[in-house]
C-alpha cells in the first residue's frame, strides 16, 4: 500500500489486531474507502516483495490461531452480528473440507492395499 502522508493525520491504524496484526491494511483501506468512496486506486502492475527471517517468524498452531482470532475480529468489526455469523459459516466451511480430505486420504490408503 501506499498513501500521502496527509491519509495518517486524519485515519491511523487498529491497535486491537494481536501479532503480526494481518488484515490491518484492509481495515485502514476501508476506513478510508468508507469516507471517501473512489479515493483508492489499485494498479494490477504494481509488485510486492515480501523479505523476511525465518527466525523472526511464530510457529504455524500461533499463526494460525492469530489469523482466526484477527478474522474474527475484522468481520465482526465491519459487519456486526452478521460478521460473527460470517465467521461461523467459514469456520464451518474450513472444518467440512479439512474433515473431506481426511477421509480422501484414509479411502486412498485403503484402495492401495
């Protein structure tokens, strides 16, 4: 993202987001969209490049539990009770896939034997 140095006078960033704070820049993009609707542009040209140490990162169980409780947050922030709701039915929706790859892959051990 980028924005004009004017943008941090007037909008700031959501300190209630734990860890790594993911999603922070869609929440700062929409309070600002919220206020003035068509102010931002996206550019299918621009590039990004993630640098990072490996041994500054949290393990994948702190990750991903972070990621939840930040989605959480986000949806319901955004959309109220609907939000919360939101996030129950993707929640919901992960749990069936992770349970339909579980039994594809106890069915296909038990084809091979």
């Amino acid at each position: 993202m980028s924005y004009r140095r004017s943008v941090f006078n007037e909008f700031q960033f959501d300190e209630k987001l734990k860890g790594y704070a993911l999603g922070e820049d869609f929440l700062f993009s929409n309070s600002i969209h919220q206020r003035y609707p068509r102010s931002l542009l996206l550019t299918p040209d621009a590039m990004a490049t993630h640098s990072y140490s490996n041994e500054a990162r949290i393990d994948e169980t702190k990750f991903a539990t972070m990621e939840r409780i930040n989605s959480k947050y986000i949806l319901t922030k955004l959309f109220g009770f609907k939000g919360f709701f939101m996030f129950g039915m993707q929640r919901l929706g992960i749990l069936i896939f992770k349970i339909y790859n579980r039994v594809k892959k106890s069915t296909f051990k038990l084809a091979e034997k």
